[in-house]
C-alpha cells in the first residue's frame, strides 16, 4: 500500500476513512456529526432553493464606515471558513459588533470583518462578496481574494446543524461565484505574517491536531455533495 495519503470516498460515510501509511484514521467528530445530520440528499436542488434551506439575512456594514471606509474591489477566487471561538456571541451579536466597529485590529482599515456569520437556524451576511474583508491573513491574497465565512460556537448553539449550514452556503456561493470547491479553504490555510505559528488553527473543531486532516476532507465532502446537487433550473415533475 502507497505511504501517501488517501481518501477513499463514498466507501464509508463519503469518505471519513483516510488511509495514511497503512494505518487507519476516523474523525470520530465527524462521525458524530454524521450520523447526527444523516447523508446529503441526492435530489437536485436549484440555487435559490440552496439558498433558502441557509436561511440567509443582510445586516451589511454600513458603506463608509469603521472597516468598509477604504472599500476594496475583490473578485473572489477562494472561500475561506473560520470559526468565532465566542463561547459568549452568537451569529447577531456579531452582526452587531461588525455594524459599530467593536471589532478592532485589521492592519490595513484598524478593522476585523468578514463575510458571512452562520449559526444553528440562520446565517448573517455583513459584507458584499465583491468587497475584500478582513479576515484571514493580514494584507495577504487570503482577505484580497477570499470569501470570509465564521462559524459561531456561543453556548447552547448546535455545532453539527451549523457546520451543515455552512456547507450549503458555502456550496451555493462557490455555484453562484463560479469558484471551485477546491478552494474552499480553512483559515489555516493562510499563513499570517509575523506570527508565530503563521497559520492559525482555526476553524478549531475542523482541524486535527490543528491541521487539516480527517475532519476537514469529511466537511469539504458535504460541500462537494452539495454542490454537486446543484442544477440551474428547477427538475421536471
């Protein structure tokens, strides 16, 4: 058996088992979540109906204000998932915090924000997915070229509903921006400069041993499966 590593999909819950030098590995997180959550559905869906199952709202920063002052054009190339480690604010409070500029320490405006906020039963949009936020590596291609998207953790919230709701979103923006599942990225992914470590683990309850791994081939696998379901028009009765 080859010592790199390998996913074998669709061979055991879409693929949880990697095998990497002859050795098993299951995310036993990510089989919780999945029998929790049960399969993808194989039916077709269209966008908007993608859409309406993320149960999207629009709280935008307001334009010319706190970090959307210096507003930079972006045409988004990656998608890039994060999430909160806010025991205590939930997906509102956020859209909250962003709207008044509580959120301080971006290098480039003196501002954090991002995209989209997604929690149990709603995700929150706070910024147009044409404008580049701050959110994932400074001054890097990371905030110049990705969609940010956290993923609340405040007590009492539902993590495995949430991560199912970030697939879909981030499924239905990856169709609608024409971007590749295969740049559906964590934050980890880039690295920060002047930090040390450089690459953040975030999203935390994604990542193994703070890198990519099981748990995080299992979530871009219920991304590629909802994307896949995607069709542009509605399928005939």
């Amino acid at each position: 058996m080859p010592r790199s590593l390998t996913v074998l999909p669709s061979l055991f819950l879409g693929g949880l088992i990697l095998l990497a030098g002859g050795c098993a590995t299951v995310s036993h997180r990510a089989l919780a979540w999945e029998a929790e959550l049960g399969p993808v559905p194989e039916r077709p869906i269209t966008p908007s109906q993608l859409l309406a199952e993320v149960s999207l709202h629009q709280i935008l920063i307001p334009d010319g204000r706190f970090g959307r002052r210096k507003d930079l054009g972006m045409r988004p190339t990656h998608i890039t998932i994060h999430s909160t480690q806010n025991p205590t604010g939930d997906a509102w409070a956020h859209a909250r915090a962003l709207q008044n500029g509580k959120l301080r320490g971006g290098r480039r405006t003196g501002y954090l924000f991002w995209h989209f906020t997604v929690q149990q039963d709603i995700s929150i949009q706070h910024l147009p997915t044409q404008v580049a936020g701050e959110h994932a590596d400074l001054d890097g291609p990371g905030n110049r070229h990705s969609i940010g998207i956290e993923m609340a953790e405040h007590r009492g919230n539902n993590l495995a509903e949430t991560i199912e709701r970030t697939a879909k979103l981030t499924a239905y923006l990856a169709y609608t921006q024409g971007i590749s599942p295969r740049n559906v990225v964590p934050h980890y992914h880039w690295p920060r400069e002047g930090y040390n470590p450089p690459n953040k683990n975030c999203p935390h309850f994604l990542l193994d041993n703070g890198k990519p791994g099981p748990t995080w081939a299992w979530f871009k696998s219920r991304v590629q499966s909802h994307h896949r379901r995607i069709v542009a028009q509605a399928p005939a009765a």
